[in-house]
C-alpha cells in the first residue's frame, strides 16, 4: 500500500534561484552601512553591543535546536545573524552586556523557537526582544549616549534624549514645535546620523543605500516601505498643517527615530509581512497609522515597534482577504 505524499500541480511552474542563506546574506551586507555609522559615531559601543547580540543569538538557536527541541541545526541559514544585528540596532550602544545577552534569549528562545523555528514566527523575532527591554527596562532602554566622532574608547559617554524624545518632552511641558527646534539636530544631522539613539536608526542615509541594495537584488519591494513611510508623511502633514505650533513636520518624522530602519528592514521580513501587493499596502499603511498614533499622542515618543508588531499579528486576516486569483481562474 502506498501513500500519497505529494501533490503537484499542473505547469506552468516557476522556480527561483533564492535560498534563504542568500537572502540573509544580502540583508546583512545592506545593514552594514549603517553598522560602519554606528561605529563612527558610537565607537567600541557599537561593536561590542553588535558582536555580543549575534553571538548570543546565534548560541541560544544551535542549542535550543540540539539540546531542547532535539531537531536538525540551522543556524548556518543566517536567521540567527540577522536577528542578531537587527536586535542590536534596535538598542542604545550604552545598554549592558547581561542586557544584550537576555534580550537575544527572548528573541530566539520566545520570539522565534517557541513557534517552531523560521518561516512559523509570527512576530518579528527582533522586535520581541526590542519591546520586551524597554518595557522590561526603561531606563537603561532610553539611555541614549552621544554621539562622539572617531571616539574608540571604552569611555562613559553623555546621554541624552533622542530627538523625538526632546520633541514629547517639550510639548508636554507646553512648548511649541518652533522653539523645541532649536536645540533638536538639525534636517542634516538626522539624515547622516550625528544624533542621539539606537545604532540602527541614526543615519537615514546609510540605511537608504542599504535599502537601495536590498531593492536592486529584489530581496524587498517597495510595496511595505512606501505605504508605511508614505502614510507617514500625509498623516503627520495633516497635523502639521493643522497646527504647525504643536506637531511637527513630516520630514522630521521620517528622518528621526527608527522609522527608516523599521520601514526598510524590520516591516519588510517575509515570514511576517502579507503575501499579495495589496495586503503588502494595507500592512504598510497600518504600520504608519499606528506609529503616528502613538508618536503624537502616545506615552511613548516613538511608536514603530509597536506598530510593527500590532501589524504582524494582523497578517493572517490580510492574507485571507487578500487572496490572489489563482491561474487560470476565471474573474466574475
């Protein structure tokens, strides 16, 4: 007796020479532009936050795969080392090493093996571990060091708030968006990365080129980070030409804070983003309705993991009614 154990349907068929170690290669080649501005800036910081991530994340996949789940290793596919990266990108250079270390067990261990491993996490395993230290600890979490040009040393260095941080704090204390300005960096320094923040979100530029890279080798489309970025700047321009006085203009909300990084890098991952154009779009324009949400009248001065997130889990309803037609179905 024999059982069927695969079905194949009729041609045409396609098939493509991608492989999840290219894809996670790539990724990580187009962070390191941002990688090499987080070290200029942030020195021996950036370096020790990143390799601890990695390390960590890394070790915790090869042993909970050997040792709990008892299943073949696949920490050579590159999903541990991107994991790794994105997670120290989404820290201050400043956070301490148990920190680093406990943050890779939640976004291996809960985010990523708990559900069965790649491709069957729903949320973004970084992101996990993001959201859990800062809710986690707070204080360590927004202590964002300066930035310090060339500075290689293991010195302490001064702290400050972000940014959009600079910008909550000042409106909360009844300030307008004109006079907050001057002491918050300008449109330059945001763009090439001479700011407060995570090693990840401060150079918009670094992270263009590598998003640039990413598009030309069509590991990501524009679907996700144009809607989400796009639906950035109309709901923030809105309000802004409301009220110039309380809400700042979108330039300075797509340049400031992590959302080029989440747009880019962190919304586009495929195993929890929609599969269909459409549902690509309505993912993006959830992920910026909710940042705004949260960045101008949230507790928090930046919102992009949480949308993110909020987002993952909402993919499946965006899957199921965003299929598309199967070949050869006749439309109505």
């Amino acid at each position: 007796m024999t059982t069927k154990m695969l079905t194949v349907s009729p041609s045409p068929h396609v098939h493509g020479d991608f492989s999840t170690q290219r894809i996670m290669l790539d990724v990580a080649i187009a962070l390191m532009p941002a990688f090499l501005v987080s070290i200029l800036y942030f020195g021996m910081g950036a370096i020790k936050v990143t390799f601890i991530a990695v390390v960590a994340c890394m070790l915790f996949e090869y042993l909970i795969q050997k040792f709990l789940l008892k299943v073949p290793v696949t920490v050579t596919d590159g999903s541990a080392l991107v994991s790794g990266i994105l997670l120290a990108f989404n820290v201050p250079s400043s956070i301490p090493t148990w920190m680093v270390v406990l943050g890779a067990l939640v976004t291996i261990g809960v985010a990523k093996m708990s559900f069965g491993g790649l491709g069957k996490n729903p949320f973004n395993p970084a992101l996990v571990g993001r959201v859990f230290l800062l809710i986690s600890f707070p204080v360590d979490m927004t202590n964002w060091p300066r930035p310090r040009l060339m500075d290689f040393s293991f010195a302490d260095a001064v702290s400050g708030a972000t940014a959009l941080g600079k910008l909550k704090e000042g409106l909360m204390m009844g300030e307008t968006v004109d006079k907050l300005m001057v002491d918050i960096p300008g449109y330059l320094d945001l763009f090439i990365g001479n700011v407060n923040g995570s090693l990840g979100e401060m150079s918009a530029m670094a992270l263009l080129i590598g998003a640039v890279y990413l598009l030309m080798r069509r590991v990501i489309s524009l679907y996700i980070p144009l809607s989400f970025i796009l639906s950035v700047v109309i709901l923030t321009g809105i309000f802004w030409l409301y009220n110039p006085s309380r809400y700042a203009d979108p330039l300075f909300h797509i340049l400031s804070g992590g959302l080029m990084l989440g747009a880019w890098f962190m919304a586009t991952d495929m195993v929890t983003s929609p599969m269909s154009k459409m549902g690509m779009m309505i993912f993006g324009i959830g992920c910026g309705l909710i940042t705004v949400l949260i960045r101008l009248f949230g507790a928090y001065p930046e919102g992009v993991s949480f949308a993110i997130l909020i987002m993952n889990a909402v993919v499946p309803l965006i899957n199921r009614s965003c299929k598309p037609k199967r070949f050869g179905e006749i439309l109505k």
